[in-house]
C-alpha cells in the first residue's frame, strides 16, 4: 500500500509545508528561466583624485607644481554595490553584486604650474552576488574602466587670489570587461573645483556633470525609478593640515539623477600618514546613504602613494 506523508501536526509546521508546496512550481519554473544578461556600464561611482591634493577623492582647486609626480597603489571593498531597493535599508537584502574587491592604480603629473594631468587604472578582481529578479550576476573579475583627467588653475592662493578655482575633465576609455560591469559606451565627467587652505584645515567643493548612456533597468524590476544614467555630483571635503605625519579628512559625495533614478551619497572618514620621505600611507571608509542602484552599504579603501615631493 502507498504511504502517505503525515500531517503536520502544529500549526507553525502546517504553515511552513503549504508554504513548500505552494511555492514548489514557482522554483521548478525559475530552474528552467534563461536569466539575462545586465546593461552594459560601469558600477564604480567613486573615483580618486590622482593627485591627491588635500583631499584623497575631492578636488580644492589646486594642480600638482611643474614637474612633481605623484603615483598611488589602491585595494577598494564595496559592500552591496549593486542591488534593487525602493527605500535606504542598510544591509538589508540580497545584491546583483554583494562584495566588490578593486585594485587600482593611480598617476599624476604637474606639465605647468597650473596644468596637471593623471590616470587610474583600475581591476575588479573579485565580486559575487546572486541572481535577482530576471538578470544574473555579473562576472566575477576583470577590467574596469580607465581614466584620464586633465586641470587646469584659473586661480591660486599661491598667486594672491582669495580662493582656489579649476576646471577639470574627466574620460573614460571603452576598453572595460563589459560582462564584470566595467565598462561604458562613452562617460565624461566635466568638474568645477574650488577650495581655501587656511590655518591648519583647507575646505575644498567640486560640482561636476557625470555623462553616460542611459541604461533603463525598469522593464524588468517594474520600479520606474531603477535607471543608470546622467547625474549632477556634489562633493565637499575638510582636511586637517596640522600634523606633520598624519592629518584626517571628511568628505561627502551626492549623486543627484538627471534621468530618472533615485540619489545616492556617500560620507567617508579617511587617515593620511606621512612615513618615508615622499611615501604617505591611508585608509579612507565610510557608509553608504540612498536607494541608488550603485550606491554601496558601505566602503573601504587602502593605500599608499609616492610622490618626487611633498606639497601637504
């Protein structure tokens, strides 16, 4: 004779097998689901100044003197970097991409007192995540987006001015591991630059144009709001200029979406360590605010730079 399962005898375990078996054909049907493939564009939203004057990630307005050169080795950690939210809920949740693991390298170059050039190269070289909703995660290592930058002084303390003020341009190079979402079509980043160096402290702001092609990820999240594209960025920093060995910044980033999408921003702590001559050692981190799409929990970055000479 066929045996029968029991019945579950409480009810917190007869709720529980109706649950199992009501939600049995929906996985079955899931398994046999061919998942797509993301948009291509690049996740990482934070880029490091190469120069580093004053402010690791914010610009003040200042360019590197004639001649000095200046070259960064960094390790980047992103927590849920990539996932589908209406509302902030640190941590909370599963992600496209839940650890993100980058190293980068950075360089800088004064061609004129008031020109200076740099570049980042940077490598996703480890990131994992789940499945969610229709897409798959993304790979798990690979190029990420290069970088080359140029600025240019309009005015300098240095020159009697009574603020810092620069321009700047930003590009990436479309060369990028597409299918380890790091990689744009084409993305420019125009900044305006300004900061005051004061006794002890500087302060420094830059308003800048993030341009890139429109990814509409909506379709599938049916969330109107869950869209990658233009964005004006805010960014302000503080630096203590005190110590002769070490001195700490804070730095604030927004993120405001032109083309639909929802802000993000980010607050970040970091310490700068002067050791050998030329050679500084710092950790920066901070959390995450925001619904964004790209907006991490929470960050962490390390490093150490070479420089020819010391400005800070």
């Amino acid at each position: 004779m066929k045996e029968f399962p029991s019945v579950p005898r409480s009810p917190f375990a007869f709720l529980v097998a109706a649950l199992s078996l009501a939600f049995a054909p929906a996985a079955a049907r899931a398994e046999g689901e061919t998942l797509n493939s993301l948009p291509r564009f690049d996740l990482q939203r934070l880029r490091m100044d190469p120069s580093a004057l004053g402010s690791l990630m914010v610009g003040t307005g200042r360019t590197l003197p004639q001649g000095m050169a200046r070259v960064s080795f960094n390790f980047h950690y992103e927590n849920l970097p990539m996932r589908f939210q209406t509302a902030w809920e640190p941590g909370a949740g599963v992600g496209l991409v839940e650890n993100k693991m980058t190293l980068s390298l950075t360089a800088a170059y004064g061609v004129f007192s008031w020109l200076d050039v740099g570049a980042e190269l940077p490598f996703i070289i480890s990131q994992n995540g789940q499945p969610t909703l229709a897409y798959s995660q993304p790979h798990s290592s690979g190029l990420a987006t290069p970088w080359l930058s140029a600025r240019v002084a309009l005015l300098r303390m240095t020159h009697q001015a009574p603020l810092n003020l620069a321009v700047a341009m930003t590009a990436g190079l479309p060369v990028g591991n597409e299918a380890a979402l790091g990689r744009e079509d084409h993305v420019y980043q125009p900044r305006l630059q300004l900061g005051y160096v004061g006794d002890g402290f500087q302060v420094g702001g830059e308003a800048s144009l993030y341009l890139r092609q429109k990814r509409d990820l909506s379709p599938v999240s049916y969330e109107d709001k869950d869209i990658v594209g233009n964005e004006l960025r805010l960014a302000a920093t503080v630096t203590s200029r005190e110590g002769e060995t070490t001195r700490g910044e804070v730095s604030a980033l927004v993120g405001l979406p032109l083309q639909g999408g929802r802000i993000g921003a980010e607050l970040l702590v970091a310490i700068r360590r002067h050791t050998l001559p030329g050679l500084d050692l710092y950790v920066m981190g901070g959390p995450g605010v925001g619904a964004g799409l790209d907006t991490p929990t929470f960050r962490f970055v390390a490093g150490a730079s070479f420089a020819t000479d010391k400005v800070d």
